[in-house]
C-alpha cells in the first residue's frame, strides 16, 4: 500500500494506491493562499492523516510515500526548486515528508508522474515510447522514451508548453516569445472566450458565461458547443489547429507509439479527441485521452519507487 | 575494418574505419542525375571498390558495412522507402549491398548516423542524452536518449526541421505551414542573401556574389562577413535569431546533455558557434559544433553495427 500525492498550483489530491495500482481512497483540500512552506505541509499531511482514517489503514501498512509536484524539482536533492503557484522555494519536500511519516518519499514533477501513472496502469499500459500532454494554466509534458521518463538536465526535459510555435506572438510568462502555452493552453482558451463574449454578449456562449455570473472556465465553451452556439464553434475550431500544431510538432519530434492528452478539458473526452484526431490527420502516432483522469498524478506519485 | 557509407542529396561519400574509429580512407561521387537504384549503386559500390584499391585492403578483411541515407527508411525491412533528392523508392538498401559484397549490412538514416558517428567518436563521446541537428536543404535530427538513437515508429523520430515556429509563415515542402527549416535551413539563409542581394547589389555581400558569378551558397554570407559588410552582418543576425529559436526549442523539450550542430555551415566553427551561443543565452546544455565534420555520417553508419 502506497501514499501518492498530487500537488497542483491551487489545491492537493492524496490517495492510496493498491498493489493493483487502484486508488482505494482519496482527499484533496484547497492550498491556494498559503504562504510557507510549514503551511502547505500542515495540509497535505492533514489529508494524509485524513485518508488513514477514512481508510482505516494505518501508517505502518504504508510502503512509500510519493509526491508530484508542479514546478522546478531537483530529484538528487529532494528539492522544489521553485514553483509559479505555490510558495515552494528549495523547499525540501522530500524530507519533510519523510521526517513526518518515516517512509521512502519519492518526488517527480507533476506531469512526469501523469505520464508514469497512465504508462503504469493508463492507456499508455503497452506501450514504451508515449507523450504525455496535461492541458491546464500552461500546458505540461512528460516523456517516455524506451520505458523510462527523460528527465533532463535538472529535471528540465518536459517543457512542451514552451515550444515557440508563433515567433511573432505574444509573449510568454517564460519570457520567450510565442510559446505553444500562450495559443493552446486552457488559459489561452478561456482568454478567448472572454474577448469574443465582450464582442458578442447575446449569443450562445455570452448567455452561459452570464448564467454563470461572468465566470469563464475550461467547460464555458464546451457547454456552449453542446447548445449549438456558433461562435462557440468558431473558437474551438480555431483552438483546435492551435492545439493540432503543437501535437503535430510532437509526432515530428518523437514518432511516438502514443501521444496521451491529461489536464481538466481532457474530461470532454471525445468532444475534444474525435475533432483533435481530425485535425491532426492519418498518422501511426495514437493520440488518446488520458483514462485515469484525475487520479493519473496520484498513481503516478505512488509508483514513483518504480522508476 | 569497417565501411561507412554516407549517402546526400547530390552526392555519397565512403569510407573505411578502423578499429579505433578512424577513417582511413575515404572517396566520394556525385550521385546527382542518378535515375534508377542501379545507376546510384553502381555509383556507391565502384566507390567500394576504389577504396579497397587505394587502401590495398580487401573486401575479406571488412567486418561489416553500415549505409546512412537522407529521407524515409524501413530499418526492419533494409528499405529507403523515399528520399527527397534521389531516385529512391522502396530500394532495398540493405539487400542490394548484401548481395555485392557478401557481408552484413546496417542501415539508418543519415542524421542518425552523424549523431551516432559524434556519440561514439566525436565531441560527444561522454555524453549520455544529445541531439543532433544538421544544417543544410532541411534541417535533420539526431535524437540520443540514455545512450541509444530514438527512431519513434517508422524511424520517423528526429524531424525538428519540421517544428512549426511560424504559424503564419511560409509553407514548407513538407505541407505544413512555417516548419523550423523554412526559416533556419542553410537554403532558407542562402534565399535571404539572394532577396538582400538583389536591394543592396553594391554592398560587400552583392560584390562577393559578383565575383562567383551570381553563385550563392552557405559561404557566400560567411566571405561578406569576414570582409566586414553591414548587409551580411543585419541578415547573420536575424538568422541566428531563427537558428535560436529552434535550438532553444530543443532545449526545452530535451534539455540534454549537449546539442551539436553538423551540416555544411557548422565548418564556419566559432564564427557561427559563438553568436548562437550567446543568442540561446545561459543554459546547462552544452552546444558544440560537430568534430567529426565530413566523416559524422561515414563513423556513424561503420558503427551502425554497434546499436
């Protein structure tokens, strides 16, 4: 029985993973607003106590610990480097894991734990070269050549959101110019919806965001193309080719056995995947959608003593 | 004793390779006009022959005999399924030298034999994560991961001249749109310097293509250079911008251990080596330029046996 923790920029997912590979159990809790170090660990502990209760499974049942964190990590040292969200700043995440539960703690980045988790027991099970792709904020990457994840010099392979496809674009967070994140990303998305909702407030799309007091998120579009709004339509086609060039870019790099899309609009399924394939047009690359959803990160982490 | 075949657009190049990786004679021949397998072998093999002339080494004491070859190749069925500048079509590669000179035959493409030529016995012998990348028409890919060459299904891995990084640029042969080589192949620079030529025909750069009775090639801005022309010193720099924007893409997809630039233009050694440098910026990964030069491809196929 193994303890697997998926920290994301604005809340942390824990479970406990089987032998199987299921996730018997799991709980998450908010971590945006924190500010330390100590208070990011009291919660994510706090969640780990919490599922040895609903569990009723005790920590001595635990084998390890592993933890996927977002961000820069340094694996030797058991550090996250720095992360954009969170107050995580070589913060030594590793031990302050093993000092609480006295266990093996294993750290990856959390993409790198979603593709070890889907390769593990996900779709990608049977085979040995896969891209995992996690759309969210940015877009994230984790790579699986020959069985074994590419970490990089300081961890730093993986960074596919940042592959500039548009040099005459819009600058990045990263600094670069035209960052496959800055077209294709859900942030890129749900900036698009908000302008042509400006633009054309009484159609489809603008009574959705209205319904939802103004809110725009990764679903708004999708509600909206289930409703038949056009303009909805207008944009995910547009979305679409953003999001084909950089999966294409990928086949051109890689020729993968699979390229396995993750990150919250991955739960449209085949709303997105059927159009995606389209759009990427006949190659021997299979593209699918991740098939552990929310929990490929926390089984991921938890079979992080296999790597 | 082994024979390194390396095969280009418009000419092939040969060599025997010793033990220790050194190449101890090699001949070359155009292979431009070649129409059919035949007229090309016949080419390739008299090549063969000549160098067992000149070496007074016969085909008895070669151990193997390793070909690189530019375009598409069925490694598992010793097929040149296609090859942009050559007659090739489904050729049976591998079969057509077996059958001449009786030995085993080893196939690859030919940026993975220039990747695994500097991996083996080049600038990068020590390292364990590396790409390639061949300047010249196109750009080509050699991609090393953990020690072993990545072929991706079909052996298309390693296509980085086609990373679109221009969204609304130019279309590439390949039909997608503002492919990396569009705007950083040595002939993408070569037609810059024709377009320039043509504004500014008094410039340094314009008499220097004078001078070659309206010849341009790789060199030609490299002359301008030396001579110290304005015109070639504004076109290096947006070049080198371009040439920037891939390798940092590289960089972050990889972050490897060392990129080492081949092709004809890498003989410019630090004049091209420092500027790109400096425009990547500060980054972990070593870039190098190629030390094998001319031979990369021909070590590479000899030592194909050793994959």
């Amino acid at each position: 029985m193994r303890i697997g923790i998926d920290l994301g920029g604005t809340s942390v997912a824990v479970g406990l993973v089987d032998d199987e590979y299921n996730v018997l159990y799991r709980t998450s809790a908010k971590t945006a607003g924190c500010k330390t170090d100590s208070e990011l660990f009291e919660i994510i502990n706090k969640c780990v106590y919490e599922l040895f209760e609903i569990s009723d499974i005790s920590n001595d049942k635990i084998d390890s610990i592993g933890i996927g964190c977002p961000g820069s990590t340094d694996l030797e040292r058991g550090l996250v480097v720095r992360s954009g969200n969170l107050p995580l700043s070589n913060s030594p995440v590793v031990s302050i894991l093993t000092e609480e539960f006295k266990k093996k703690v294993y750290l990856d980045n959390d993409a790198n734990c979603a593709a070890w988790g889907e390769f593990n027991s996900g779709i990608a099970k049977s085979v040995h070269n896969m891209i995992m792709i996690t759309l969210g904020t940015g877009i994230g990457g984790g790579i699986l050549i020959n069985d074994k994840i590419i970490h990089g010099l300081e961890n730093h392979a993986g960074e596919i959101g940042h592959i500039v496809v548009d040099i005459n674009g819009k600058r990045c967070a990263c600094g670069r110019i035209g960052c496959w994140e800055t077209v294709a990303s859900t942030r890129a998305l749900i900036e698009r919806v908000r302008s042509e909702v400006k633009q054309v407030p009484y159609s489809i799309i603008g009574k959705v965001v209205a319904e939802n007091n103004g809110y725009v998120d990764g679903r708004t579009l999708f509600t909206a193309l289930k409703r038949g709004c056009k303009v909805a339509r207008d944009i995910f086609e547009d979305y679409l080719e953003m999001l084909s060039v950089g999966v294409l870019n990928i086949i051109d790099i890689f020729r993968p056995d699979m390229i396995v899309i993750g990150g919250g609009i991955s739960k449209e399924g085949d709303t997105l995947l059927l159009p995606l394939r389209e759009a990427v047009g006949e190659c021997s690359t299979r593209i699918e959608i991740s098939s552990l959803n929310d929990n490929a990160g926390i089984i991921g982490a938890a079979l992080l003593y296999k790597k």
